[in-house]
C-alpha cells in the first residue's frame, strides 16, 4: 500500500506525517528534526542506507515548487520498498544502493512558503497577512500561488554562495 499521496497539494504537517510514516513502514529509515522555521514549521530529513558515500537531495526550496517534495517522498518510498523485497531500482540492486550510500532527503526545506503556496496557511491570518504585505512589492509575481519565498519574504534559494548576487541583479533590472 503506498504511503506518499501524490494526488493533491502537500503541506508541511502532511510532509512530516508522511516522513513518520515511512520511517514506521520501513524499521531501516530513519528521520531527524533538523529545525523549526521562524512560524515553528518542521524541517525533517529522511535518511536511507548505511554507506559511506553521502548523497543529499532537497526538494520545496521554493514555494510554487511544492511538487518537488511528494515527489522526493515518492523516490524514497520506491527505494525503501526495493531495498525491502530486495528488489531494484532503476536497473540498480536497491542492496547495493543501502549499502554503498547513504541517502539524506530533506523533502521541504521551504515549510512556512509551501503552505501560503498550498493553502494551509488561510486569507486573514497574521501570516498570510504578513506575506500579503510583502508581495504588493512584487505586483507581477501573482499572489499567493507565484510566491517563492518563506514567510518573511527570503527567497530561500538566493542565499546560498553559488553567484546568486548576479541572479538577484537580474531578477532586479526585470522588476522582481
């Protein structure tokens, strides 16, 4: 029976549902509270396999990217079920995948925004108030469903030392 429900828009309280679920599904998974948003939103990682080699996948960095985190919970789900019957994946045994590599996911790391985006966070809440606000700066980007950033406005995805000053020049000069 699967456990991940790729049939309808994901919040942050369902992500963590589904994380706990597979971990009790699957005894070798294991998941960490990695931290509390601002709003107190979970960030959880799922972590699958015993290998040396560290590989890490992070999905919902953006809010209107929502789709990213079912569908992270769907590959772990697939992987956890191969490894399970000792089945494969993707031609690959899921064995050697377990024990070659272990696999951190962290399936939201925007909680706050994938649920202004998603509709858990209602019209007239502080919250939903707050980034309102913050969005008549941005009148082209639609609201909320165009939304990309936390709750407080950070676009979670231009704070990382990769040449997002020059992204975010870009993004300026077109208005956004």
């Amino acid at each position: 029976m699967a456990i991940v429900n790729t049939s309808q828009p994901i919040t942050a309280a369902s992500c963590e549902e589904t994380i706990l679920a597979l971990v009790r599904a699957y005894p070798f998974m294991r998941s960490e509270l990695l931290t509390r948003t601002a709003f107190q939103r979970p960030v959880r990682t799922l972590v699958i396999g015993n290998g040396p080699n560290k590989v890490l996948y992070t999905a919902a960095h953006h809010a209107n990217e929502w789709i990213t985190a079912p569908l992270l919970l769907k590959f772990a789900e697939e992987l956890a079920q191969a490894i399970q019957t000792g089945g494969e994946i993707w031609g690959v045994p899921a064995k050697n995948i377990n024990d070659l590599v272990t696999v951190h996911l962290v399936p939201m790391v925007n909680p706050d925004g994938v649920d202004l985006v998603t509709g858990a966070i209602r019209p007239g809440s502080e919250a939903y108030d707050r980034a309102l606000a913050l969005s008549q700066n941005y009148p082209a980007i639609p609201f909320p469903e165009g939304w990309k950033a936390n709750l407080n406005g950070v676009d979670l995805n231009l704070q990382y030392p990769a040449g997002w000053l020059q992204a975010r020049e870009i993004k300026f000069s077109q208005g956004f």
